[in-house]
C-alpha cells in the first residue's frame, strides 16, 4: 500500500485536478490518523491480486480505481466473495478487461484489493467543514436511521473522547448501540476514539473539505471504517 | 486591542448627531445621557451652540478633551469624516447608530461601510453598530437605545446581548414590566467590530451580570471556535442563555458531502452550545423563565425533585412534567415517610408528592419544608401553594423564602389562580423563591438549571 503521507497524497490529487481522493488514498489517509479500515493492496496486474491475497486475507473484494470511473459496478469493475489466490487473479483480470471495454480510455490507477469486513452494526461518521465553527464532526446509526429519521449528533474540533461518548449517546436511537434481540453492546468507545481522530484529520488538513465514513462497521470489540471517502476544497473556495 | 470598558465605563461620552428637535434620536439619546450618565456629555452639531442645556460643540475637534464614548447618530455618508475626526481627538470606542451601510444591499452602502472598517483599523478604535441601537447600560447612565414609548427596566444583573434591535428594545420594556433587573444590553447592528464574542467575553468579567441572556441568528464567519473557548470559560462564571433564531436551516448550502448534507447550521450551532456550557431555549417563555430561575436559584446538585401540595391534581401534573423531561420524583423513603407520618394528620399523603390536603394551613407546610430541607437525598422542593383553600394565611411564604436560603438547595413554587395567587406569587419572588404558573413551564426551566449544574461539576476539577 502507499506510504506517502496526507500531505504528499492531497497536493498530488490538486495537481492532478482532482477534488475526491481516490480508494486507497483516502484509506491511507484515515490509517495514518489511526482510524481503522480494512488492510488493502492496491495492484496492477491479475499477478501482484495473486501473491497479494494470501497476506490481505478472505474473503476479498476487487474494485477498480480511476478517477474517471465513479459507478464502478456499471463498468463490471467490481468483484466480491474472493476466496482465493486463483480466483483474485481471475477476478482482477476481468475487471481490468472489463473497465477497458466499457470505460475506454479511463485513467486507471489499478485495482485495490481489500479483506471484506464482518457483518456488524453499521454507523456513519462524517466530517465537515462548517463555515462559522470549522472542523465539525457528525454520527450517526447506518440507514434509515440517518437516511430517514435524520438521527445524528454533532460536536466541533477540538473534540475529547468524552464529548464524542456523549455525542453517541445523544442520538434518539442510541439504545440500539447498547445490543438489541441478542445482538451484543458494541464497542462505544473505539467508536469515540475514531470521532476524535476523524476531527484531527480535519483541523490539521485545511485542504480537505469533507470526510465520510460510511458505513463504519462497529463490533463488540473494536469498529472499522469500510468505506473512506475524502473530498477537497476547490481551489478559489473561500472559507 | 482595545478594551470594551470604555463603551460600558466612559467618564465622558461625545453624541455626534445630537439635536434639540423633538422625535429626533439625537435628541433622544442625549436625553437618555442627561438623565442618567454622571460623566461628561458633549453634544456635537454645527447648527447649534447649546443643546438642552448643555454647551454644544459645531466640531469634534472644539471637544476640550478626547471622549472616552462617542455615540453617532449622523447620515450614514457624513459617519466617514466624524470617524476620523473621532481618531484624531483621540477617541478609540464609537457607536454608530446611523443605518445606510452593507444592510441596504445597495454597492454604495457596502462601500461606505468597508471604509469605515479601515478608517477604524487605522486609528485602532472599536466600533459597536453601525445600523444598531447600541448600549442600555443600568449601572454606567450610557444609553443609546433611542426608542422613547418604552420603559426602561430596573438595575439589575441580568445582560442582554442582541442581534435584534427591535427585540432587545422590546424585550427591555417587558423586563420592565415584569419587574427582572438589568446590567446591560447591547444590540451591534452590522457588527462590523464588536461581536458576539467580544461581548461575551465582556460580560463574563463584569460582576454586575450574573446571566448572560443571548438573541443569536449566526455567527460571524470562523469566529466559532473563539466564541465556544470564551463561553466555556464564561460559562463556569455564570450561566449563558442563548435563543438560536434561525434554525430551519439554509436550503443553499452546496451538499459537498453526505455529512454536509445532515448538517444544514442550526445542528452545528446546536453542538457548539452544549460544548461550551451554553442553556439553549426553544421559546421566548422558556428563556425568561430560565433567565428567573438561574437569577434567584443556587445549583442544583441531583435529580431528586420532592413536591409539596396542597392539591393533589397539580401534584400529579408536575410529577409527569418533571418524569417527562428526566427528573426522579422519588417514593418517600421509610425513615422520611415515618418522620411526616407522626406530623401529619392521618389523611394527609406522604407519598411524594407530599399532599397536604385541601384542609392544611401554613403549619403545615413549615413543618413539612423544615424536615425536607434538611436531608440529603432532596435536590429540589417544589411548593404547590394554592391560595384558594381556607386555612392558608400567607405566613408561610416567608419562611419558604427562608428555608429557601439556608437549604442552599432550590426552592420553587407554583401557584395557580388571580388575586390572591398573584399577591402570593410576588411575595415570593420577592425573596427569591421562583413562582411558575405552569407545571410544564417549572419543570422545564428547572431542568435547564439541572443541565448548567451538571456542566458546571462535571468541569471544575
């Protein structure tokens, strides 16, 4: 996976135009603030997808990375249930062929490869910049608990572990973090712990605009970002 | 940075604008001054060479000293050459009444004001306004609030801090009223300077407020993170109030994000307050009875409400409004119930809540609130006095008042009715004991009182 840092990876992306950091970027981001994602191995060929799988561990998923492909299932540039090293080849070497056919004349960055996590419960952790008070940080359950009942809670930069506890105690369906019809409590506080690093993330990159986690998949012990997406401010945006 | 002491102290203060001609807010300013301000006043007009008595000066620069105040109350295109005849006399806090500026919309407005703003930052002044109605301060005399069919509220400790002009009139004139007692209030107009924030800050130092009131539409721009560091500190000093108006949002923001799309303002302003310690209210009600409640209330330290009645009905309704909004109205504890049982006659309810019954007198209730002061699994007394039934006197109020002061707990009281539940109630707040007609209304300002204690313990380390 890349080692450059948040700083080396956000100017390439604004020298190359580009406002939304791509898979492993943003992953690679969220890592070096200690927020927890899948283990991931961006590859090039069906080759480096086999002596890879075995290290990143089953099942994997197989998604293209372009900057020019936003549905990347449309272009069959993705693949899930990948368990093992054959079929990882298999599966990278028909995305790639894929993409070519449908999506001619993409970028491409390569495919990135990645453990799929657990089922757990789902929850969303977003961050913003807000105008008035900056770095801001949202949470929320996965679902129609946002999606429908708008069911979030808010805390600005600098956030403590006990404003980000209370801040997942305070949204109206928290008693569902607390285990429900057998599903165990989950972990709060590795939940806090990747609110506090999310709001980090933020104050000490001026030039991200907007982070989202979502889905965050929280367990009885310990809670990963799955999904990472990072968005930059368009150059000339005052704020 | 300059000080804001000289807005709300000045020794003297200079009115730009002044005028003898009735239904002028020159006239109505310097009217205010002469009443109130013991410093010394100079009116300044070129048309004049006195003014209700008092020497009138036809330029800033014939001011025999340089004014600690000077209050503008001229055309907005004159505001630019007072303004730097201001900064040459050596005056370095302004109020500008004067609209005319970036609220008209208007190419001409916005320049006129981004030129003020610079002739401000040369001379080093700070400037309240412009398009305001500025400072009502009770303990200094400086009033600027020129609206005349009002009344002004009495000396007090509660500060008002306003985006509103016109609410921050109106909201003094119901405090006068109502009889609740002021420091200061401001309202800055345009804010171009001073701001909410300079202002808390202010106010968080000043040992004539004890409540810091606040009408807040929004913020100026990354001032945020300053004005949640100043409330938290304030905060710890004395409870901050804030109405949020405003809250459905702006439609426009550009959705960058899933996140930004949930945010719209008021969640964020909603996070910030509870970060700093802030009471927010919902409701013009909801903020006057909390502002009474924090005046007249000592910290409450549990969530234990016990309810004293003499109606039962009224009881049970204030036992859902405080369960409602999170309190314990606990069952009476053996050793409590046996003590009220060998006090009480046998049909009275020990019970919480304690019904004295329709046929109780002020023994009754003395005898009740003495016991119940005193232990410490009661955070709070809620005395239901009905004035209604026969065997009351009215002898109790003072002692409530009383044992009001020496429980160190908060003590309240509801009552419901005319006259004589009027008569009752101003005698008790009078003493400090908060009166509330409404069971709903009491729980829910006390409430925010348990929320400010609890900010207040789980910070002091």
């Amino acid at each position: 996976m890349t080692t450059m840092s948040p700083r080396e990876i956000i100017s390439r992306a604004i020298s190359e135009g580009r406002f939304k950091l791509l898979e492993h970027e943003a992953y690679s981001i969220a890592n070096y603030y200690g927020i927890p994602t899948p283990r991931a191995v961006l590859v090039k060929t069906p080759e480096e997808a086999r002596d890879y799988a075995d290290k990143v561990g089953y099942p994997l998923v197989a998604k293209i990375v372009s900057p020019d492909i936003t549905h990347k299932s449309d272009v069959g540039g993705v693949k899930l249930f990948i368990n093992s090293r054959e079929e990882a080849y298999n599966a990278v070497k028909e995305i790639l062929e894929n993409v070519s056919n449908r999506a001619p004349g993409a970028r491409i960055e390569g495919v990135i490869i990645y453990r799929m996590a657990p089922p757990g419960l789902e929850v969303i952790v977003g961050g913003i910049r807000d105008d008035v008070f900056g770095p801001t940080v949202m949470f929320g359950l996965g679902g129609i608990f946002v999606e429908v009942m708008r069911d979030v809670s808010f805390r600005i930069y600098p956030i403590t572990i006990e404003d980000a506890l209370e801040m997942i105690n305070e949204i109206r369906s928290s008693a569902i973090l607390n285990g429900y019809r057998g599903q165990p409590p989950v972990d709060k506080y590795a939940l806090a712990d990747i609110i506090v690093k999310t709001s980090k993330l933020l104050a000490e990159n001026e030039e991200i605009e907007a982070v989202d986690l979502n889905p965050v998949i929280a367990y009885q012990q310990g809670a990963i970002a799955v999904d990472v997406r990072v968005i930059l401010r368009h150059s000339g945006k005052q704020h | 940075m300059v000080s804001l002491s000289k807005f709300f102290n000045p020794q003297s203060v200079a009115i730009i604008g002044a005028t003898p001609k009735e239904g002028k807010v020159g006239r109505a300013i310097l009217e205010n001054f002469i009443a109130k301000f013991k410093g010394r006043i100079y009116p300044v007009n070129p048309n004049y060479d006195e003014i209700l008595g008092l020497k009138c000066y036809r330029k800033i620069r014939d001011i025999p000293e340089p004014p600690d105040l000077a209050v503008i109350a001229i055309p907005a295109p004159s505001v630019p050459e007072a303004l730097i005849e201001l900064g040459e006399k050596g005056n370095r806090a302004v109020v500008i009444i004067s609209g005319g500026f970036r609220e008209t919309g208007t190419k001409e407005g916005a320049e006129l004001e981004d030129r003020i703003v610079k002739i401000a930052r040369e001379y080093g002044m700070r400037i309240i306004g412009p398009n305001c109605i500025g400072i009502f301060d009770n303990w200094s005399g400086v009033d600027t609030f020129f609206t005349t069919k009002m009344r002004k509220p009495p000396k007090g400790h509660v500060a008002f801090i306003s985006q509103s002009g016109a609410f921050a009139t109106a909201l003094m004139d119901w405090m006068a009223y109502h009889g609740i007692g002021v420091s200061r209030a401001i309202s800055y107009g345009n804010k171009v300077d001073v701001d909410d924030v300079d202002l808390l800050e202010f106010l968080g130092d000043d040992d004539k407020t004890r409540v810091i009131l606040m009408y807040i539409e929004g913020l100026k721009p990354s001032r945020g993170r300053l004005f949640i560091e100043v409330a938290k500190k304030v905060s710890m000093k004395k409870p901050i109030v804030v109405y949020k108006a405003g809250k459905t949002g702006r439609g426009s923001r550009a959705a960058a994000s899933h996140t930004a799309a949930l945010a719209g303002d008021y969640s964020v302003y909603k996070a910030a307050f509870k970060q700093a310690g802030i009471i927010e209210v919902d409701s013009f009600d909801e903020m006057m009875d909390v502002v009474r409640v924090f005046l007249d209330q000592p910290l409450m330290k549990g969530d234990r409400v016990y309810i004293v009645t003499d109606a039962g009905g009224v009881g049970v309704m204030l036992t859902d409004a405080l369960t409602s909004v999170g309190f314990e109205v606990p069952l009476t504890p053996p050793d409590l119930r046996e003590k009220l049982r060998s006090m009480l006659p046998p049909h009275c309810i020990v019970d919480n809540p304690i019904d004295l019954t329709g046929d109780t007198d002020d023994e009754r209730y003395v005898r009740v609130l003495e016991v119940l002061s005193k232990r410490s699994d009661v955070d709070a007394i809620v005395v239901v006095a009905l004035p209604q039934v026969p065997g009351i006197k009215g002898v109790f109020v003072d002692y409530i008042a009383k044992i009001k002061e020496e429980s160190g707990k908060p003590v309240l009281a509801l009552t419901i009715g005319s006259e004589y539940s009027i008569e009752t109630s101003k005698k008790l707040q009078e003493r400090g004991v908060t009166v509330f007609e409404s069971p709903e209304r009491l729980a829910r300002a006390l409430k925010a009182l348990r929320t400010y204690s609890l900010y207040i313990s789980r910070h002091l380390k």
